[in-house]
C-alpha cells in the first residue's frame, strides 16, 4: 500500500511540475498589454449631471396635463448610455431620450409628463438607468393638486 501511494505521489509530482512549464509558454504578451489597457479605462465612468434634481409644477388643477424638461450633462470621462427612464407610477411617463451614447461634455434631454392625477401635495420620482457607477440616478417631480372643480359633489348622508 506504501508503494501505491509513493508512486502514485511521485505521478503526480511529475504531471504537475510538466504542465508549469507549458503554461508559461502560452502567455502571450500582446494580450497582457491589451487586458492592461482594459483595466485602465474600466475604471472610468461617465457622471450623469442635472441641470436640476427636482421639478416643482407647483399648483395644478386635478386632470391637466403638464410637463416639464430635465437636461443633463456627460461630466465623465467615458461615454454615457442610458438604457432606461422610468417612473413610479403610470401617470407620470418620460420620452424622448436619446438611446445613443452621449459623448463626455456633451448634453442630453428627456421630457416627463404627469397627467395631474391625484390629490394635494404629490411627488414623482423619475429613475433614469444608465452605465455610470451607481448605475441609477433619479430626479422628481411635485406639484399641489387642486380639487376639480367639475367634478361631481360626493353625497352627504342624511339624518
């Protein structure tokens, strides 16, 4: 049983010290120099800036329709792609952005439009998916919604 496990020690030995030297021989440096060069530009990230974080309609009447422009700015050193804008709720939709790499300083737009659903104070925040650090950046929307006023007296119970 000793011989067994010294020969198939010695087996082992000898596979594994054979392969070390084919290993290195399949290195190739050109690949060594452009994985380094990978590395050194992954860590660059664009930088999605706001000309504001947050929008205020301020006092609307329930059911009217408004809207309102975020424009942002590439402040980082790699190009921006944004994959995805989207809302917390089905009354307030962003449009119109641009699904094309946005190049560093340069500048971008998309619209948001709430349909003035709701009542009193109510707050949208807007998630835009891009491929900077974080990954996600949000910005908001409020206004003060109005009663109707064509809308319908609600019942009063009487005694």
């Amino acid at each position: 049983m000793k011989k067994l496990i010294l020969g198939v020690t010695a087996l082992c030995m000898i596979a594994f010290t054979s392969c070390k030297e084919d290993a290195t021989k399949k290195i190739n440096e050109g690949n060594v120099e452009a994985a380094a060069a990978r590395d050194a530009v992954a860590s660059k990230f664009p930088i999605l800036q706001f000309d504001k974080k947050e929008h205020d309609f301020g006092e609307i009447e329930a059911k009217t329709p408004v809207e309102t422009v975020f424009t942002y700015k590439n402040t980082g050193e790699a190009p921006l792609v944004i994959t995805n804008i989207k809302s917390t709720c089905g009354c307030t939709v962003p449009k119109d952005w641009s699904r094309e790499p946005l190049a560093p300083g340069a500048e971008g737009k998309f619209t948001v439009k709430y349909n003035g659903s709701g009542k009193n104070n109510v707050s949208k925040t807007i998630t835009v998916t891009a491929n900077t650090e974080k990954g996600t950046e949000t910005v908001k929307i409020k206004a003060f919604v109005k009663p109707d006023p064509n809308a319908p007296k609600p019942a009063t119970a009487k005694s």
